[in-house]
C-alpha cells in the first residue's frame, strides 16, 4: 500500500524554523504524477490546507496564512517532500499532515487545499511554538 511518513516536528520558539519531512513508501512521487500537500490541525479546528505540490509539472500552492514563511520541495532520489517552516508563530502549532492521492486529475489548483480529495494519510507530526 501506500505509506507516507512524516518528521521533523517539535518543540520551538516564535520566530524559530523548523523542516519537516515526508516520505512515501509504495510509490514514487514523480511516477505517477501524484500530487503531494501537507495539512494541519489544531485541536478543536478543521483539517487545513497548508501547500501543495504538483509532481506532473512542479507547480505549488499555499494558503496566504503562510505565504512567505513556508515553502515546500521536493528530493526526488530520496522519494521525499520537504516543508520548511520560518518564521514561526503561535498560531502555527498543529500536528502536520502529509497527504497524496490514489488517482491523478486535472485542475489540481483548483481543489489542492481540500482534505476530502486526498486518499492517503501519514500519521502526523507535531509542530508546538511556544515562548
């Protein structure tokens, strides 16, 4: 089946960075062109989207909560997908999702961000920001 596995979470201060990691297993993200996203949940809020990849064409999309702070990327021989977090903040505490999908479709920009249309899941790391 397949598998994501995602590290890297922990304990920072504001303004603090942090890289997390995720790794499939079962696939790989270029072949077929699966998309990749990362997620987040704060306890008592909905699942939300953070950033996506494209792996057919390299496109990627965030949320304008992170913009300019987050930014995703990809290694390819490793089959990993990187999601590097500046400039933290409170707010951004959550356990972190990556997510994929069993079956490719077109106009990705267009429902990147929502959790329903994902089928895979890894299980989560933490990010807490706390002076």
């Amino acid at each position: 089946q397949v598998q994501l596995v995602e590290s890297g979470g922990g304990l920072v201060q504001p303004g603090g960075s942090l890289r997390l990691s995720c790794t499939a297993a079962g696939f790989t993200i270029t072949r077929p062109f699966r998309p990749v996203a990362w997620f987040r949940q704060a306890p008592g809020k909905e699942r939300e989207g953070v950033c996506s990849i494209s792996m057919s064409d390299g496109s990627t999309y965030y949320a304008d909560s992170v913009k300019g702070r987050f930014t995703i990327s990809r290694n390819n021989t490793k089959n990993t997908v990187y999601l590097q977090i500046n400039s933290l903040k409170p707010e951004d505490t959550a356990v972190y999702y990556c997510a994929t999908v069993s079956l490719f479709r077109p106009a990705y920009s267009t429902w990147w961000s929502a959790h329903r249309n994902y089928d895979y899941w890894g299980q989560g790391t933490q990010v807490t920001v706390s002076s």
